[in-house]
C-alpha cells in the first residue's frame, strides 16, 4: 500500500537515526500478518497496542489503560441496564471453603481441575486449605438460603464486578483464556420458572448489545447442547461470535438458567403466597474480559487494532502537520481548537503534539491503537478552513470544512461503527455452512466453517462427533442451537447419527 | 424514648401473632447499646442494617448492596477526580511470583506475615508457590521499569480497583480489619521529586474530601511517623479518624511518597531532558471499603446505622400511614407522586408499600438501615396537603407542605448532612486532649483521649512509648504529626523523652 510506504519513509526521514530505537520503543509496525500467523499476529497486536503487557506467571496478563476503558465502557452500559431491572450489586469474598465448593456434585466436577487452592499464610500452613473462587454459585447460595424466607424476599438479584481464578492449562491468550479475568456475575432467585426462563433471555439480550451494538461483532443466540451447558445448571443460553481466520467458535457470554438443582443442595426454600414451602428458581449470568479479545480477533488487521468507536477512548486523533515554511503556531492552535469542539461535542478526541516525532510516526502509532478516525491539519487544510479525516477501517480520506467539523465526525463515527459491523457480519455469513451428511461435516470442518447441521440432539452423538473429529486442531463440538431455526422438513435426519433429526445446531471448533 | 415506645406497641399491635418471626428475619432492634458494648453493638448494627453478613471463612465478609452501594458513590466521585488528574485505570494480576514480591527488602518484612500463598492447581502441586497481592507495588514495578524510558514518558500515573488479600490473625471487624478487602490504589511515577510531593497532598485532599464531604467524618491530615509508615517508602500522609467510643484513632487512608526505594530495586530509570540517566519519584496511595466501618462507628447509633444523604442509597424513605376509615388508595397514591417528584429533582428516593408490616415496625426497620429522612403520609397529611418529615440524624418531625416537598426535602438532606459532620466534630474535639508530660501522657491515655503531644520524633522513643503502653487495651502509638501544627514555643520539651520537641504529634491506641 502505497500509504504505508509513505509514512515509513516520512518516519526514516524525520526521526533520522533515532528510527531504531523509537521502533523498538513504541513497537510500531507488526512482524506478523492476521491471514498468516494468526496466533502471533493476535499476541503482537495486543502488546503493540497497549492493551496488554504479558506478565511473569504464565496465564496471567496486565491490563493496561487501553483495554481497561473499553471494559469501562462495557462495564457503563451494563450496569445501568441490570439496574434497571432492580438488579443489586453486592461483594462476596475470593474465598470459598472446600465443604461449600464441593457440595453440588455436577458443578464440583466441571471446575475441580482448575481451582487454585491457597494453603499457607506467612510460613504458617492453614488448617484446612482454602479454594479461589472460579465462579461464585458456591460461595453465594448458602447464604440465599439464609436471606430467602418468604414469597416476598424473591426475586433476589444480585450482581457482582469481580476476578476469578482459572487455573488452567491449555493455550492461555491474552483475554480469550487467562488463568485469572475479570467479569460480572449476575445471581439471581425467583419463585417461578417463568421469571426465571425471562430473565435469561432478557440477559442474553443485554449480552447480544454488547456485541453488536458496542463491539461491533454480529453473534448468534442459542441455547447449549446438554454437553455443553453449565456444570449443574438446567440450561444455558449464550451469545456466539466466530473468528473467521482461525475458523473457530467462541462463546461470547452465557445466562444460564440453574433450574431449582442448586436450590436443592443449598436449601434455598420459601414459603409461598399460600403458605406452602417451595422452592426457590435461579439464574446466573456473566461476561468477561474475554470480549475485548474477541473484538480484537474479528477487526483487527495488519496495521495493528480497529477499535469501534463506542468504546475507543479516544475516538478522534488530531495530529499536526507541519511544513517548513508554514504557519506552524496556526496549525498547532487549529488542532486544539479542533479538539476543544469535538469534547464539547461530547466526542472523546485527543491530539498529539509532541514534537519528537514525525507525523508519518504517529500515524502509524494511532492506527496500531486502532483509533477509529484520524484528523490531519497541515498547512493547505488551514488555508483551505478545512481538516483532513482518515478513516481507521478502510482508510477512506475526506476533507471537511471546519465549520462542519462536529457534524460530519458525528456522521463518521456513526458510519465506522456500522460499516464494522456489516464487514464482520458479511465476513462471519460468508463462513456459516449448512450440510445434512457427516461428508459435508467433514469438509466443512476442514474449510474452518461454522457449521449449521440438522441434530437428533442425543448427547452420546455429540460425544462420538467429538471423538471422531479429535486431531491436531482440536475436535468439533456443538456451538449452540440458534434461536432462530431455519425450518427442519419432516424426515430430515441427523448429519451425525442417522437418527431424525430434532434441531437445527451450529457445529464448529472453538476457544 | 417516646418514640421508641409507640413504635413498639403499634407493631406489636399490627403484626400479631406474627410478631416474634417478624423480629427474627429481619432483626428489628439492637440487644447491644452503643455506649455500652461497642464490639458488640458494631457487630450487630452491620448485620441488621444489611451491610454485612458473616462469612463461613473467618475474616471474610459479604458485602450487601446496602453496603456495596456506598462504596460504588465514594467511588464514582474518586474515580471522577483522579481522571481529571490524568490517572488512568488498569489492572494487574492478583498473583505475585516470590522473586518478586520478596524484591524489596524492607517492603516484603512488612507484608510477608500475611501473605497467602497458593500452592496446588486442582490436585496438582505448582512448581513454586504463587502468592496473592497485599499491595501491588512489587506487582506493577517491574514493568513501571519496562515501560518508563524516557522524561516523555512520566509522569506515568495509574490506578486500579480491586480486591487484596492480608491474612491477619488479629481481631477481624468488618470493614476494618478483614483478610480480603476492596480498594483502589493508585501508583505513579514521577521525573522529580517536587511532582511527586505535590500529588501526594492532592490525593490526601481527595481522602479528606470522602471522609468529611461524603462520610461526614471530621480527618486530621498528617504525617506518619518513622516507624508508622509505608514499609519501604520515603514518607507516608494520612488523615486520621478517631472513634470516641473506643478512644482508638484510625488510619482513614494513606498517600505515599516512596521516593526512588522502589525505583532503585525495580530499575525505573529514564533518560532525562539533558539526556542523563535518571531515576524515577514514585508514590502510591490508597483508600479501601474500611471508609464504610469508620462511619458506621461514627455516625451509627442504638436505633441502628446512621448514613450520611450523600452516600445514601437511599435518601428518603416514604411510608404510607392508612387508617381504618381513611382514603387507603389517596394515601399510596400520595406516597407514589411525592416518590416521583423526588425522584425527578435528583433524590433517591424510595417508597415502603408492604402490606404486610405495621407503619411503626417500617420505621424501624428505616431507622436501622439509617436512611436519613422519612416521610409519612397519613390522612390527616392528605387532607392538609403536606407530609411529615423525620429525621434520621436527630429524630425532629416536621410537617412540609406538598407544594414545597423537593426544595424543603435538599434543605433538609442537606442539613443533616452538615449536621452529621458537625456533630461528630464536636464529639471528636472534645477527645482530643493537648498534653506535655508523661504522667499527664499516661491520665489521657487512660481516659481514651486522642493526644496531641509534643514530641521529639526520635523512633526509639515512639518504641519506647509502645513498650511503656502495652497492656490489654493495646500499646499507644503516634497517629499522625498535623499538618496544622500549633505553635511549638522555644525550649518545648518531648513529653516522653524529656529531649527537645521537634514538632506536635497525635498520639493513642488504634485500629
């Protein structure tokens, strides 16, 4: 791209021979291209953008500023929302003791490996060794026995911002799989079912604006094979976005619905409207960290991030463009007067006026941090009462008239974010195959699609499916059987087994 | 108290037979009196006003939304404040490598008694044990090192949110004292000493803004001794609370300046202006959910907690007062609008319809959760158009004419804000007892005052104090020196040492 090429000579021009050491510095530029080492050029980008720093215990990871006010922003939204809905945030401790953890069988199982346990305090060894919590139904529920009494103590919902603690084995990446990340857990208890199967989806729904609507990437809402559901729930429901590159699923969040099982064991009863004991419905819901890495994955490119303008910190850039013998103290005004207008305007806009570096330097800078729109003002756009706009995701240039400036930003931001959107969107369809023969399973398997097959949704096929696709690149499992199911014709059978099939379910690999 | 009285009847009255299990879920009334049995009354007053509840693992606590709400106001306003400071949010991981941690000689001697270490991963011994933050300098200072290059680079100011563990043995409260607790700490870095004096303070006028602004809690902002201070920085500020009750100061929040001790031990060097290698100011500070517990002990009283309308979840409480022939539906009608208009003029304003509990068990149960204003509407109100206001802070009853409802309820919560704060300020002066020598030392100790001493800042003889004090109680121990100091005139001796005073210092027991 004849753009690149400029702004490397510009830099190699003007910052002469300190080019080297600012290069190793700032980390401008990526070794590494998305369509060729996907793995590397993700790990690259994330540390070149200043999300994240790797961190001397394996797994675990540095969140810097970069990515913590995208999670800020995230963290906004959704909290107002569930507050609306008179949910209540609360804290309850990092540690759980063994008897509590242990007591909901199923649910035991699916963490047991991953719990990280502390034993010692000082030199001093514990009486008995404590776990860290890896999700909290075990340290919350028996204290909802206690606080659910009566009809009118439900609904109970309650919600935290915390970390929990995964200790892990596999692939740790940075946001997609850490030993340790920070989420929001949502608890909550009703008297009926029906409250409960509501509030599910009225989470999921929260979960899917998430994605769409903030970090631009289209997912698909559906409910989790019985293999896959959460460890001693009824049933889960989750957003799924896919990474295109890698070919592979990822679970973007999840509402689970618990049913009355962990009721069961943690005695959550109350006496009801006409006096009779019942027993309490619950839900528990999160979404993590693990978002900012999937946004990274689906609109990042070879220039580093792309950040979606409703949560870039910065939206707007302002860079300088001096020349020789211009106005450069003009120029230099034009930019904070640019600035100034576009915060009024409530648009977070920034400008870079440090004079060490060229502008070709910090062109590349802000688009390695993936900063949705550039503007540029030289000498000609001061003459001109204009100011030159570069778009982050197609690098479409527009020269606007100053007394338009917040109007025509406004739009811009506005159309990024959309055009995002559609080009994951468009991307993500064009990888969705439907087959109904385990041939074109396979084939689609190894063409990395997402794969749409009729199911007879018998938990041993799903096993089998798992055992026979196992390989190098990991087996294919269930994503999630969408909501919206395409019509299934009386007599369509299962890809798998032969047997009628009884849904429409996405199939893939996946994170 | 009359008051009292009549409350108890009328809900002895109303609820019946039910009374006793009315009583029991919700524990309505204190068996501990304030005056009388502190521990015990703290105790009880965080369980009933539903801030805490006692945790299966000792010196853990469950913060309830009562609480966590509190918390989430305090830190809007900080997080508010130090971003216009320029201080960024991040977050570092919860676990710490032993190398690491055990980096800076005089830092780890101070923590190290209270590490908690993770040993085992499942079922699976880790190759070395992992400890888990008490503070994150030793977390986040190795790569302050990496990233930290240039003058262009500082200052570098962060900040996170978050959750640190200190596993002490000795006498866990809530809120003040417990294993895990939520805070925020910020950690910066500086080109010169000047910058990083100069941010110390303004934190430390932060702090004192939450405790007097927001908890209505009187603070004396100082110095910390030597021996008091941060282990491994140059010097430490504080502002200090005192809890009459007890007779024992407390430690509000603290703001260091760590000099370059940290600097030295983690290589944070930079390349200043003139191209010379310099090494960079650092300090860090941090205020933590121990803000509640100090007001708590303030403010609470026998009836139950005390809030402050600032960090009130709930501001106004309305309680609808029907009578057998009255207009019932006017009533709750009344209830809703007055609830409505508050809430449109920016109070939190909420309203208690239950059908199933007395007026007079409501106002109980509002005193306990130490909402600042109650409003009761009864017919008589409905037909005079007005409602009756109850303060929380002093229990005086007024009548407010519906048509002046927002402006006379601001002027209320606004006062009982001022009132609070004057209130305790007067109760912690009258504490406060200037002293000048040792037996005189020992009479205000003994009599639980906060001593204000001249002294001659010599550690020895703080040790020496110490040594002198203990007993049941608790050794005394330098609080703070003022930064306000009174006159110190020529020739003042140390009322310990008999040496010359170097400067007025507060001196008791603590928490």
């Amino acid at each position: 791209m004849a753009g690149t090429e400029d702004k490397k000579k510009s830099s190699a021009k003007q910052s002469g021979g300190k080019k080297k050491e600012v290069k190793k510095e700032t980390g401008l530029g990526l070794s590494n291209r998305k369509a060729d080492n996907f793995g590397e050029w993700y790990s690259e980008v994330v540390v070149n953008g200043e999300m994240i720093e790797y961190y001397d215990i394996s797994g675990c990871y540095i969140l810097r500023p970069w990515a913590m006010s995208i999670w800020e922003v995230m963290q906004e939204f959704f909290d107002a929302e569930i507050k609306k809905m008179k949910v209540k945030n609360c804290y309850f401790p990092l540690f759980v003791s063994p008897g509590v953890l242990q007591k909901e069988k199923d649910h035991v199982e699916g963490f047991a490996p991953e719990v990280a346990w502390v034993t010692k305090s000082g030199e001093t060894d514990l009486e008995i060794p404590i776990a860290i919590r890896p999700t909290s139904e075990t340290v919350m529920y028996p204290y909802y026995s206690k606080w659910i009494r009566g009809h009118r103590d439900l609904p109970l919902k309650l919600n935290q911002w915390c970390n929990v603690v995964r200790w892990e084995f596999s692939n740790p990446t940075p946001f997609i799989r850490s030993r340790e990340f920070l989420w929001q857990e949502g608890h909550t208890a009703f008297a009926t079912k029906e409250e409960a199967d509501a509030e599910v989806l009225e989470i999921l729904e929260l979960y899917r604006r998430i994605y769409e609507e903030y970090l631009a990437i289209p997912i698909i809402k559906g409910k989790k094979s019985e293999l896959e559901k959460f460890a001693g729930g009824l049933y889960t429901t989750s957003v799924e976005a896919f990474i295109p590159n890698t070919g592979r699923g990822i679970q973007g969040a999840t509402s689970h619905c618990l049913g009355q099982n962990f009721a069961k064991m943690f005695e959550i009863n109350f006496e009801n409207e006409k006096g009779e004991k019942a027993m309490a419905w619950q839900n528990s819901w999160a979404y993590s960290t693990r978002t900012i890495g999937v946004m990274v994955m689906v609109h990042g490119d070879d220039k580093g991030l792309v950040l979606p303008p409703k949560v870039a910190s910065v939206q707007v850039i302002v860079i300088p463009v001096p020349y020789k013998d211009a106005d450069t103290q003009g120029i230099f005004d034009a930019c904070s007067a640019t600035v100034n207008s576009l915060l009024e305007a409530g648009i977070r806009a920034d400008s870079d006026v440090r004079d060490n570096y060229s502008p070709g330097w910090k062109y590349s800078h802000w688009e390695m941090k993936g900063v949705p729109l550039r503007i540029e003002i030289g000498p000609k756009d001061l003459a001109n009462k204009q100011v030159r706009a570069v778009r982050r995701d197609n690098s479409a240039k527009q020269d606007i008239p100053s007394a338009d400036l917040v109007e025509k930003v406004k739009d811009l931001l506005h159309n990024i974010q959309q055009n995002l959107f559609n080009e994951a969107k468009q991307k993500r369809d064009a990888c969705v195959q439907v087959i109904h023969t385990w041939d074109e399973f396979v084939e689609a398997l190894n063409q990395r699609k997402m794969i749409l097959a009729p199911w007879c949704d018998e938990e041993e096929v799903e096993v089998d499916v798992k055992a026979r696709t196992k390989g190098e690149m990991g087996a294919a499992k269930t994503l999630c059987s969408p909501f919206d199911q395409p019509e299934l014709p009386e007599g369509t059978k299962c890809f798998a087994s032969g047997k009628p099939a009884r849904k429409w379910t996405y199939w893939g690999r996946s994170y």
